[in-house]
C-alpha cells in the first residue's frame, strides 16, 4: 500500500493510535458545546435503557413459550462426572488425532459439551423434551462404539457408560411417561380454540413490539453515527507523523480487516477504487473523520490480532507438551530393550 503523499513505517498495535481530544472552537464555546454533548449522551443512554427493557421483554415471552422446561437431569449430570466422561467432554478432534474418515462413517457427531450447552441455552436450541436428551445422549455412546473398534479403550468407556445411562433413565422413565399422560389429559380438557386465539393475540402483541423495536433501534443507530460524526468534527487534525503511522498500521492489517478499513473510506468517498489488487490510499486527501474512524479501527483490529495471537500460542503448548513426552516415552523404551546374547 503506497501513495505519493503518504509515507509508509512499521508501527506495533499500540503506536500512533491515540484517543482524539476535543478542542473549543473559540473563546467562551466549550460549555454550551460540551452541555449539549452531554444533553444527547443522556439521550441515547435513556433511549437505549427503553430499548433494552423490550429487548427483554420480548426475549422472555419467546422462552416461556418453549415447552416444559428440563428437570429431570439429574441422571444426566451425574454421567456426565463419571471418570470415563472426559473422553465425551467435547467435539471429536478429527484434525488432530487425523480420523480422515470418521465423518464417513459418523453422520451426526454429539458430544456431552454440546448436549450441556443445548440444555443450558435461552434461545431456540434448547431441548424442548427429555427424550430429545435421551435421544441426543445415546448418540454420543453409539457413534463412539461405532466407530471405534470392540475392545479399544473409547468402545469401553462409551459401553459402560451407555449401560449406566440406560439404567438411570429406565428409573426415570415412569414419571415421564406419567407427566406426558397428564399434560396430554390438560390439552385435551382445555379449550382449543380460545387457547389459540389467546396466544395468536399475545404474538401478534410481541411481534408488534419486536417491529417497533427494531425500528427504534435503526434510529438510534443513525443518532449515534450522527453523534459520532459531531464528535470527530470537533477532535484535533490528525498530524503527519499519525498519517505516518496509521499508513504503516493499515499495511499490517489481514486481508479481511482491510477490506473493512477500505469500507471506512468509501463512506465519503464512494468512487474510492477498493476493489483493485493493488490500492493507493493518499492520507492527505482523507477527511479528518475518516483518518479518525480508522485510527480507532486500526487499533482495534491490531490489538485483536494480537491477542488471537496469544491465545494460540497458549492453545499449543499442552500438544507440544505431549509430543515431548511422547518423544521420551519412546527413547526410554528403546534403551530398556535388552541386548542380544
């Protein structure tokens, strides 16, 4: 990335990338400009407040419409403890322990992980019935037994603890079928029809809101970007060592993050050619409120990088670990061998 009036450096994600300050535009104006910034942050902050009350409202009628909720999972919990359970704890890692074939031969993965979220979750993913955990908890000992050869470790565990799981919910299931009866024999007693009605009204009261919601929130979006752009306005210009820096920052973004960056441009300069291999972005044609949107972005996405970064790193130090241990695992084996006679 070049231009003739811009000058390229490296910068780390924490250079040359400063929180603007706000500077009076003459004698005697900082206060009725800093009241009036601070009559629409309360505004917004108000505004936002309401939204968020419908925000919840709305998400709360749709999680009590969901059928009985899960409590009989105590049999579940404790399988999930027992010490043959960590090798269930999470997704099969196909990757790393190089299965090729394994989603061949296994169509629909399920691990104990993915079960514990789905009983945990507040949205539509939630299981709506116990016997869609039953279900769901018999497909991680029969993938894992299908897969895995008789008489291996993972085929032995899944068997042992599918045979415990079947035990626990044979004891259960009584007082399923019991309460299944009931809640069929409620139904039926109930009015159909008014019940219908009932609840037509009361989703066509929460779509309303819903809609209504979603519009206000557009609105305070364009406020907040208006508010913004006010703002910006206001900071100090950008100087030419920070068009310095920020050039060398935006060379450091990936491919994704620059085309983002990019898309801070076109906002005023729609003819902005972001589609060409190769883009010259000249820092001094920029208008003070895009230098400033991607300073902040720059920063953001470097920092973010880097923590990713990090979080690798971390990631890969307990399979190093057990490479080397399996490496000196082998070499002690070969000198315990005994010589030949």
């Amino acid at each position: 990335m070049s231009g003739d009036k811009t000058t390229q450096a490296m910068v780390s994600p924490r250079e040359g990338v400063d929180s603007p300050s706000v500077k009076p535009s003459g004698e005697g104006e900082p206060a009725p400009h800093l009241e009036r910034f601070r009559h629409q942050i309360d505004e917004v902050t108000f505004k936002a407040d309401e939204i968020e009350q419908r925000v919840n409202e709305v998400t709360q009628f749709y999680l009590s419409s969901n059928k009985k909720p899960l409590n009989k999972c105590g049999s579940t919990a404790k399988i999930m403890q027992h010490r043959y359970a960590w090798v269930f704890s999470e997704p099969v890692d196909v990757k790393t322990l190089g299965l090729t074939d394994y989603y061949e031969v296994i169509k629909k993965p399920m691990d104990f992980g993915t079960i514990k979220k789905r009983m945990e979750a507040n949205d539509g993913t939630r299981y709506k019935h116990v016997r869609e955990l039953c279900a769901d908890m018999r497909l991680v000992f029969e993938n894992a037994m299908k897969y895995n050869d008789k008489g291996s470790d993972v085929y032995s565990m899944a068997e042992t603890l599918s045979g415990k799981f079947e035990e626990r919910w044979q004891l259960l299931l009584p007082k399923v079928i019991k309460e299944e009866t009931e809640e069929a024999k409620r139904c039926k007693e109930e009015s159909a029809e008014s019940h219908m009605d009932m609840q037509e009204s009361q989703e066509d009261k929460i779509a309303k809101l819903a809609r209504d919601t979603s519009n206000e929130l557009d609105e305070l979006s364009l406020q907040l970007e208006e508010f913004r752009e006010m703002v910006v306005q206001k900071c100090r210009k950008i100087s030419t060592e920070e068009k310095r820096k920020l050039g060398a920052g935006l060379a450091r973004l990936s491919t994704q993050d620059l085309t983002k960056a990019l898309e801070i441009i076109t906002q005023t300069n729609p003819s902005f050619p972001t589609s060409a291999e190769e883009v010259d972005i000249d820092m001094d044609a920029q208008s003070e409120s895009t230098l400033w949107k991607l300073k902040f972005f720059v920063k953001g996405a470097l920092e973010a990088e880097t923590n990713k970064t990090a979080a690798n790193k971390g990631q890969q130090n307990p399979k190093r670990k057990r490479e080397n241990c399996d490496a000196l695992a082998k070499t002690s084996g070969k000198r315990s061998k005994k010589l030949p006679q």
